[in-house]
C-alpha cells in the first residue's frame, strides 16, 4: 500500500483527505515488555484501510492483539513505528491532546464489558460520549437512547438494566459523538445468543444509520457469519506469524 | 458543564468520604473563625467597656483587679475606700463626677451593688446613652429598694414590686442570709454593659447591712470617675500611685483592659494554631479521602479518557472536586460557627453583663473560607497527579 506523505502535526489537506480511505494504517508496530523483561512485539501490521460506511470484521482469538490493535486506531496507545491515518490525520504523531480530540471527534468504541460509568444515569453516559468532542446535545442523546430501545430508561443508572440493555446504552454512546468511525471490540462476548444478535444487529443498523464505518473485532464464528466483509486478524498482523518485526 | 457533571457525579458517588471530609472542615473552619472573631471582638469590647467613666480609685492593690472589680463586677474588691478619701476626690477640682460604689453581698451568685442616684441620673455609660427604666422608677436612696439589670432580672424571674433577701459576700450561700428585705422599683433597659447583671441597691443600704462591720459603715468599695481632661488623669495617677501609697487610681481603663488582653494573648494565639492545625489536618483528610478512592476512580477515569477526555481536563476535576469539598465545608463551616459564637456570646454575657455581636462582618469570614478551600485544592494535587498519570489501556477492559 502506497504511503500517503507526512504533513505538519499529521494534518492532509481536505482535497487529499476526501480521496483517501477513512482508516489507513502503514507500518504499524507496537511492542510490551512482559513480565520476563523481554521486549514482545504484539503488533506489527504492514499495511491496513477500511473505507468511510465500510463495515469490516476482524477474526482473531483472545491474546492476538486485537483489543492493542483497537486501541491503536482509536489512539489510547501509541505506536511505537508507523502511521494510522484517520480521517487524513495521522494518530502516530498526534500529541496526545490532540489525539483525545481527534478519537472524541471521529471515533467511537464500544467495549466488550460496554465500559459504562455507574455513577451516571444513561442519558448522562450518551451526553459524556459527546461532550469531548463537538459538545452535548440532549436532544440527540435522547433520540439515540429511543433509537436502541431505550427512551423509557433515560435515567436509570448502568446497574439497574440488564445487560443487553448496558450493551445499547454503550451503542448509543459509541454513536453520539457522529463518528465516522466505529471500533467494536467483542461486543457481544458478554451477552446470551438472542442478545448478542439483535445487539449485532443494532450495532450494524445503527452505524449504516449515522453513515460510520465499522471495525469488529471477535473471536465468536456466530458473530463473524452475520458481516459479509470478515479478514483473518492473524494475516493482518505479523507478529502472529512468527515474522520478525 | 461536563465538568460541573463529572464533579458532581463524582461527589455523590463517594457520598460517605465527601460528608465526613466536608464536616471535618466544617468543624475546623467554624473553630478558626469563632476563636477569631471571638477574640477580636472580646478585646475590642472589653477595651471600650469602662460604663462611662474615665478612672477607678480603690484600695492599694492591682489597678486590674480595680477595673475588674468596679466597672466589670469580676473581681472581689481588693479593700475599702474611707469615706474622707471619697469626699477628697469628689471635690477635686479636676475631677467631673465621682460615683462610689459599695460591693460585698449577691443575690444567687449575681452582685448587689450599692451606689448614689447619680448613676442613673448623671452618667452616660456610653456617649449619648444614660441608663433607663423599662418598668417602675429609680431607688430612694433612703428606702430598702433596688434596680435590677435587665440580665439579672430576667435570670432571677424579679419584677416591680417583688421582695428580696441579700446574701452576704459574692458568692451564694444559703446560710448567709441578710435580714433585710429589699423591694424591686425598677428595671434598667438593657446597656449590653456589665451593669445588666448588677441588683443596683442605695449605698446606704449596702453600706449598714447587718452583720457587716459598723467600723467600715461609711467606706466604699471603690469610686468611679468623670475626669475634666486627660491630663488630669495622669496628674491624679502621679499623685496617688507614684507619691501616694495607701490607693490605686487606675488609669486609663481601656489602656488596663488592653494590658490584660495582651497578657492573655498567648491563649488565643493556641487556640488559632490548633484551629490551624484543625483546617490543616482537614485538608490532609481531603487528600487521604480522594487518594484512597483513587482505585476505583481509575476506571471511570479511564473511561472517560476513552471517551476523549484530556489528562489535565480529568486532572482539573479532581482538583475541583476537592475544593468542592472544601467549599461545602466551609458552607457549612458558618453554621457551625453560629453555634459555637452564640454559645460563647451567651457565656460571655452571662459572666460579664457585655454583648458580643458575632454578626458584625470580620474579614476572617472571607479569607478563612478562601484559605481553607486553596488549601483543600492544594490537598487534591497529589490524587489528581495520579489521574494524570492513569494508563488508560491498562484500566479499561482486560486486554483480549
């Protein structure tokens, strides 16, 4: 995959931005030191887009890196090599500040254990999905809590609903900023088989709904037979495939 | 506004710690402010109390046990005045007015007081204010009657009219009844001065009471005085205190008082340094409450930050948070205060007759509210380092 050249603080022009794909990841390398004090490379991803309403599943088995994976693109790490532009801005060499601004604005994530904030009420979860990006809109947060069943529970704290209903408060959250792109990281690893498949099904509704791109991760084939896009995570990443990095 | 919320949350959330905490402060921020008004406004009354009079002449003794004894009503009286020696300065020509006073026997532990007409008639115990009666009429000087402070009449349930039996000495004893009865005239407005908590008796009366000793029948306890000028005063200080040796003339009182104060200033120097050590001790407990809620704070932290929030923004909360604490405190803080002000003004007042206004506006009530809540910010540096420093990958969901 061609490399897209560097600009200032890893900002593309518009014009270049709007020909590019959503996510593109070059080079992308990240390493730990584990317990032993060896240095593991966990991941290391050649080359990797998705493009803008594109709505791709990763196949991968726990402790393959993916949630790291994950974590890179929405910018919670930091590569240690590489680039991963989003949306024409290139996470890698971002400061952090401005990558917090650049995941509240572009992305959303939704967590295997949904990641609620028990001391707020559902309404307050959706508002704070907001709040660190283009700011709150009520009215919006409202709309999408009634969008994913839920208009009724408006402020029930995280506690009182099952856990089906934890997983739409977190999918309306993942929506509320209008990311152009959604991160899933096994998003239905904690629900029963009715649960998990209309919580897939509203996941893929409701980012084709608001126009966002979505990346999957999941190990569960039942989960991965619903996406007609599904890629082998062990092929995207190198370090599963015992390639020196 | 989200951080308004994410405070606001955050304070419910740790509702136990964030009570106990702010009620610590409280408690430390009613103390240092009551034992600094209470100060203030004790010496700059005190210091201005002297019920309308310039000096007091009494026997050779303390010019402080003098001033306590005559203007106060604290002190035992620290002997008499001979009757030629009251009759000397009432006629000295620098003298304006000179009021004698007789002590020595109390009413269930309040003063009865013997003195002349003339207080009530000539002397303005503040400028502009003499006293008055709010029921019935002044004592005949010649009869068995009394005039009640407003204090003590409402204390002993006295009114017109009522009979009375005096008790030998300042202190109260049952069997040291007098004889005599006497029967309640009048009732004095109240003055806020210690003359509320004096039973007001002719001088005559007090002076030939029985059982007191018929030789001293003429003597008083001591003499109030109405100087002409200052100058005076230091004229009269020299004659009796420097060249005289058998009376004290205690001059100028506020300057007496103010001594007193000044050698009693150590007190209150400890009290605010443990008020000090309170408001330190409860900013310490707002570091300690916030650092060990720290654990289950990561993870909302962590969230948070997932969500897009920036370090420092988190970092702010919790800065704001614990001065949210110290401000609730310190809310609650000028509760605690009335409390604590109310009951020393009422102590104060029941011991001393004076009044003091702990309403009156003191700058400690801005900058010790303003002090304690930096200090508690100050005290939620350290957690608020630790949310910076929170990993957020580490505190999310367990990695796959």
């Amino acid at each position: 995959m061609q490399v897209c050249p560097r600009f200032n603080a890893g900002i593309f022009p518009h014009a270049l931005r709007s020909a590019m794909p959503l996510l593109s990841i070059s080079s992308l390398q990240r390493s730990f030191v584990s317990p032993d004090g060896e240095r593991r490379t966990i991941v290391d991803v050649p080359a990797f887009s998705l493009e803008a309403g594109r709505q791709l599943a990763l196949r991968g088995e726990s402790g393959s890196g993916k949630t790291t994976f994950l974590h890179l693109v929405a910018g919670i790490l930091a590569p240690d090599t590489g680039s991963i532009l989003v949306d024409g801005r290139d996470m890698a060499v971002l400061s952090e500040p401005a990558r917090d601004r650049l995941r509240a604005e572009t992305i959303g994530y939704i967590f295997q254990t949904f990641n609620l904030l028990q001391g707020y009420s559902c309404l307050e979860n959706v508002l704070l999905g907001m709040a660190f990006g283009r700011g709150t809109d009520r009215s919006r947060a409202t709309a999408l809590l009634e969008r994913v069943g839920l208009g009724h529970r408006l402020h029930h704290r995280p506690r009182q609903l099952s856990t089906g209903q934890q997983q739409r408060v977190a999918v309306a959250r993942a929506l509320a900023n209008h990311p152009k792109l959604v991160l899933a990281d096994e998003p239905t690893g904690n629900l029963d088989h009715k649960n998990a498949r209309e919580s897939l099904a509203l996941i893929r509704d409701t980012c084709r709904e608001n126009g966002a791109a979505l990346l999957l991760v999941s190990h569960d084939p039942e989960v991965l037979a619903a996406f007609e896009e599904v890629q082998d995570f062990a092929t995207l990443n190198r370090a599963l495939q015992g390639v020196a990095s | 506004m989200t951080l308004l919320l994410i405070i606001r949350r955050s304070l419910r959330q740790h509702l136990l710690s964030t009570f106990v905490t702010a009620l610590s402060i409280a408690l430390a921020g009613g103390l240092l402010m009551s034992v600094w008004v209470v100060k203030e406004q004790s010496q700059a009354t005190f210091t201005q109390v002297n019920a309308g009079f310039d000096a007091v002449l009494g026997a050779r003794g303390s010019k402080l046990q003098l001033v306590l004894n005559a203007i106060f009503h604290l002190e035992a009286s620290p002997g008499n005045v001979a009757a030629a020696d009251y009759e000397f300065i009432k006629r000295h020509p620098a003298v304006k007015l000179a009021i004698p006073i007789a002590v020595g026997d109390n009413l269930r532990g309040y003063r009865i007081v013997g003195t002349i007409p003339e207080l009530f008639t000539d002397v303005e115990y503040t400028p502009g204010r003499k006293y008055t009666l709010v029921a019935g009429r002044p004592f005949d000087p010649a009869a068995k009657e009394a005039v009640l402070g407003r204090f003590v009449a409402d204390r002993l349930g006295l009114e017109v009219g009522d009979i009375f039996h005096p008790y030998h000495g300042l202190v109260f004893n049952e069997r040291d009844q007098h004889a005599e009865t006497y029967r309640v005239t009048g009732i004095l407005a109240p003055s806020n001065t210690p003359a509320d908590k004096v039973i007001w008796i002719p001088l005559h009366g007090l002076q030939t009471m029985s059982g007191h000793d018929p030789r001293a029948a003429t003597d008083v306890s001591a003499v109030l005085i109405q100087l002409r000028s200052p100058a005076a005063g230091f004229m009269l200080d020299l004659m009796y205190n420097k060249q005289g040796n058998r009376l004290t003339f205690a001059y100028p009182i506020g300057a007496i008082m103010a001594d007193l104060f000044q050698k009693i200033s150590w007190f209150d120097q400890v009290l605010a340094l443990v008020a000090y050590l309170v408001g330190l001790v409860s900013a310490a407990g707002v570091l300690v409450a916030i650092y060990n809620s720290m654990s289950a704070r990561r993870r909302d932290i962590a969230i948070l930050r997932s969500l897009g929030a920036h370090r420092r923004t988190l970092c702010g909360a919790i800065v704001l948070e614990a001065a949210a604490i110290g401000l609730l405190g310190m809310l609650v803080a000028f509760a605690a205060y009335a409390v604590i002000v109310s009951v020393v003004a009422a102590i104060v007042r029941a011991q001393t007759g004076v009044l003091l206004d702990p309403w009156i506006f003191n700058s400690v009530m801005l900058w010790a509210p303003a002090g304690m809540v930096v200090l508690c910010a100050l005290g939620g540096l350290i957690p608020a380092w630790k949310a910076y420093r929170t990993d957020v990958a580490d505190h999310l969901a367990p990695l796959s």
